[in-house]
C-alpha cells in the first residue's frame, strides 16, 4: 500500500476534470475543505467544486518541496505549474502553497486546507485584471521599490 505522502501526491498530481473518481478513494464522504476560494464541505460537493476548478486546466502538475507528517495530520509544502486557458495568456503560471491534510481512521482525508495567496494566482494573471493588481503594487512599493 502506497504511503500517505504518496497518496497525496499522486491525488494532486492525477487529478482533472475528467477523473474526479480518484477521490472516492482519497476523501471521506463527510470531508471538509477550505482554500482562499471559499469552503464545501461533502464529497459530492467537493467533486463538483474541483470539477469547476479544472475544467479550463491544460497541464498541472505539484512538487513537494517540503512534508510534515504527525498523527493523523499531514502538511505538504508545495509547488504548482498551471496551464490553463484564459489563464496568463495560457502560460504557465507557478504558486507556491501549503495543504493541511487531516487523515481518519479509514485512511481518508476528512479534513484539507490549502494556504496560498490568492493574488499571485488568479488576480496578477487575469489580462485587464492583472495590469490593474500590477500598478497597485508598484505603487505601493514606493520610489525604487
């Protein structure tokens, strides 16, 4: 049986649009799940919400750049590289984020969190958007900033 870490790796890496099943064998059927987007809480609900969110997914892939594992919790630091249309001018975008996984008795997750900032991912690469988030940040950066 595969660990745990490379469960989720694995889930991360091998899910899309077209294979939601995965996590029927990832996820318990009360899980519940929250990132910078918002909350959904059920398996159904969390298919369709993840159904939602990679339907415009091109290409992504996650790297491990660092693990914790205690108990029944496990963080994974990582890396995601996303192609996506209407996303970037379709290049690839790179986040960096943390997902707080909380493991059950059955081996599922029953509880994810994911940390990462919002802004780098969507606001700085969506064109009219992202041109807007731009100058903000410079001018919040000052002079020589």
């Amino acid at each position: 049986m595969p660990t745990r870490s490379q469960r989720i790796r694995d889930a991360f890496n091998n899910l899309r649009a077209e294979s939601l099943d995965i996590l029927d064998d990832f996820y318990s059927p009360e899980v519940l799940f929250r990132d910078p987007i918002g909350e959904v809480k059920g398996l159904p609900a969390l298919k369709r919400y993840y159904g939602r969110m990679y339907e415009n997914v091109q290409e992504i892939r996650f790297e491990a750049t660092d693990e914790v594992a205690q108990g029944n919790a496990h963080v994974l630091v990582w890396t995601m590289y996303l192609r996506a249309r209407g996303l970037n001018k379709g290049n690839e975008v790179e986040l960096e984020g943390i997902s707080v996984l909380h493991f059950n008795s059955e081996e599922l997750v029953s509880y994810h969190r994911d940390y990462f900032d919002m802004g780098a991912f969507i606001y700085t690469h969506v064109p009219v958007l992202g041109r807007v988030i731009r100058i903000i940040n410079r001018r919040l950066e000052g002079p020589g900033g």
